[in-house]
C-alpha cells in the first residue's frame, strides 16, 4: 500500500509540475499552419505567349488590309475601232490581244453641268472629243474638282452613248419603253412555312379501379389494375392501342352461378363463393376522336382484351352448422384470349406538347366465361392515365 501511494504521489507531481522544454521555432511553425500566408497567383508563361501572338496577328491584319489609295482608272480601246495609220508604236502598253490601255488621272470632273460647257468650249475650238471603239465619247475636264484627300470612290466624268449599229456592235434593238413602274399599296407579308411536329407513338402510365361483379349476381366488389399502354396514331382521327395490365378481381356469387369443370360432388352445396383472382389484361382497341382543339379532345375506343389468370383463389361459405371444404386455389390453368368486349370514352387534356393526362370511364363485358368457375365476370370502371409522346415526325 505505501508503495502505492508513492507511485500515485510520483504521477501527482509530475503532473503538477510537468518539465516541459520550450521551443520558439515550434510556436512558429504552428502559427504558419493556422494562419498561412496567401500565395500570389502566378499566370502562365503561355498566356503572354498567346498574347503578344494575337497582338502580332492583329497589326498583320490591318497592314494586308489597309486600303491603297493610289488607284489609276484604265479605258479600254481596241485596235480596230483606232488604228494607227503610221504604224508607229504607241506610248502605252499593248498587250498581244490587240487591246491597249490608257491610265487617266483619278481626279476628274463628276459635274454634268462642267461637262457640257468642257463639251461646248471644244466644239468652238474645233476639237474632236475622244471617241473610242465601241462608240463611248470620253471627255475629261480639265478643271477637276478639288477634294480633300484622295477619294478612290469618285465617279468618272464620262458620256456614255453607245453606238449600237457600229461594226464593233452590230446588234440592234427595237424602240421599246423601259421604264418601271413601281408598285402601290401594302405590300404582301412573307409567311415562312409552318413545320408541326406530330407525334406518332404515346405511352401511356394507367391506373384503373374498377367494380368487378358476375351477372345475375346482383353484388359487385372493388377491384382495379394499373398498367402501361402504348397508342399509336394512324391517322389525324384514327388510332390503335394495346398494352398489358396487372388487375386483381375479386367478386362474390351465389353457387348456383359457380360451374367449375370438376368432378368433385359437394356433399352440402356452399351457400355464397367468394373470389380473388390475379390477371393479367391485355387489350387490344381503336380509338376514334370525335372532338379535338390544341388543348382538349375526346374520343371513343372499342376492341378485344385477353385474360391471362395467374392465380385464383375461392373460399366457400355455407349455411348451418355444417362445414365442408373451405376453398381452392389454382394457378396458371385458365386463358381466355380475345374473350371480352371493351367500350370506353377517353376525355384527354394536354398539359403540353409532350404530356397529357386522360380519364376513361369502361367497361367490360365478357364474351365468354371466365376463370376456373367459368363465370361471366364483367367489370365496369374509370381509368386515369398520364400520356407521354415518345417520337416525333415533321
């Protein structure tokens, strides 16, 4: 015990009194990784790169595109229209096609009043104005209007009066009255043409209570299904639909209307039979629109559906103290293909071009009879469905 409480003083002290050597560099360190310096973003040495190239491009582009004002207007003349009867060499340059060219000053005389005095000033001197070979009568001013700079976008001074029955030409035309008229009044608008895009295929997402009862019975039980089904569009009113549900039908019935294909003899015959019974419904209608706009339509259906009977299950009950058999079950024994009649309303709204939702009230009437008791099972319900456009045409 004594040695005990020396141990137990040993610790006590040397947590009173810890001999903790103190180091700066370590407070220093810690406060860096608490409070560490921002660091300085450093841009790329590939973005200056990329600049100075760009800048370079931009001062290539506009040196190449930089207009040249220097621009000498060239007249055509041909040496059959202008010979020369020395047959000395002309100043300008001919070319070996017989085509010669002659560079006239840009800065010319664009007044029609300046050219008809020029015009009349060289008649009364008796010059002849410049005429070349296919007939254009060239005068040039000598007193050029003055501008500031120099404008490449001036027009030349120039009468043109082409000599159409010249040897050069020789085509003639007949006197015909070229002016336009121009139009009045409103002008018609361009339509571009309307591309609708229709749908040719709908899937539809469908829940379906129903109330399923046999005939004659006089009772009727909550059933339903729910399902897809996939509608496709024949024509602007036309359609076809089919798809596969999973509906359960319960129902219950007098005996006298369970007529099972057994030989098994009830010693004392049940009093009521009850029935669930898991489907499989497959249908098969045409669909007819009797009333559509862009937002609202209503149509109705007619056609076949086949039951495929997963599993039934019938309990019997009876009257008095006697108990016989109290049910039976069969599974995958019955199928009744094309064997009852659907009729339907559909009233269908459009949330938007590719959704829409839609209520069917239906029925169904059995054209022959139905599961292991060959009972005419006929239903009778509402089905709400949500309708999705899957493709599209032009």
């Amino acid at each position: 015990m004594k040695e005990g409480k020396d141990i137990d003083k040993l610790f006590k002290d040397g947590l009173e009194n810890p001999d903790l050597p103190f180091n700066d560099l370590d407070w220093d360190n810690l406060e860096e990784r608490l409070h560490p310096a921002p660091k300085r973003r450093v841009i790329p040495l590939f973005w200056y790169a990329a600049a100075a190239g760009i800048a370079a491009m931009l001062v290539i582009v506009f040196l190449w595109v930089k207009p040249n004002n220097n621009i000498e207007a060239i007249v055509i003349k041909t040496d059959k229209g202008n010979q020369n009867p020395n047959n000395t060499p002309p100043n300008n340059t001919e070319k070996s096609t017989g085509i010669t060219t002659e560079k006239i000053a840009p800065k010319i005389n664009i007044d029609s009043n300046s050219l008809a005095v020029t015009q009349k000033s060289n008649d009364a001197a008796g010059k002849a104005p410049q005429k070349n070979a296919v007939g254009v009568n060239v005068e040039v001013g000598e007193n050029a209007i003055e501008t500031a700079g120099n404008n490449t976008n001036m027009l030349a001074n120039v009468a043109f009066k082409p000599a159409l029955g010249s040897e050069i030409n020789p085509v003639q035309f007949k006197d015909e009255n070229l002016t336009a008229s121009v139009a009045t009044g409103k002008t018609e608008r361009f339509k571009p043409p309307v591309v609708k895009q229709k749908s040719r295929l709908v899937l539809s997402i469908l829940a379906a209570p129903d109330l399923t009862s046999v005939q004659k019975s006089g009772t009727s039980n909550l059933s339903g299904g729910f399902g897809v089904e996939a509608t496709y569009i024949l024509t602007k009113r036309l359609s076809i639909t089919t798809g596969a549900s999973y509906a359960k039908k319960i129902y219950d019935s007098d005996f006298s209307l369970y007529r099972p294909n057994s030989s098994y003899v009830f010693k004392v015959a049940p009093s009521n039979i009850h029935a669930n019974c898991d489907v499989i419904d497959i249908p098969l209608n045409v669909n007819f629109k009797v009333f559509g706009n862009n937002r609202n339509a209503i149509s109705v259906s007619t056609g076949l559906s086949s039951y495929i009977m997963l599993k039934e299950k019938y309990s019997y009950s009876y009257d008095g103290a006697y108990q016989g058999p109290q049910g039976w079950e069969v599974k995958g024994q019955n199928q009744h293909y094309l064997g009852i009649a659907n009729v339907g309303v559909e009233f269908q709204h459009k949330i938007n071009n590719n959704l829409s939702i839609s209520a069917k009230p239906f029925m169904k009437i059995p054209l022959t009879d139905i599961g292991y008791g060959n009972s005419k099972l006929s239903s009778t319900g509402v089905a709400v469905s949500v309708n999705m456009n899957l493709f599209k045409r032009n």
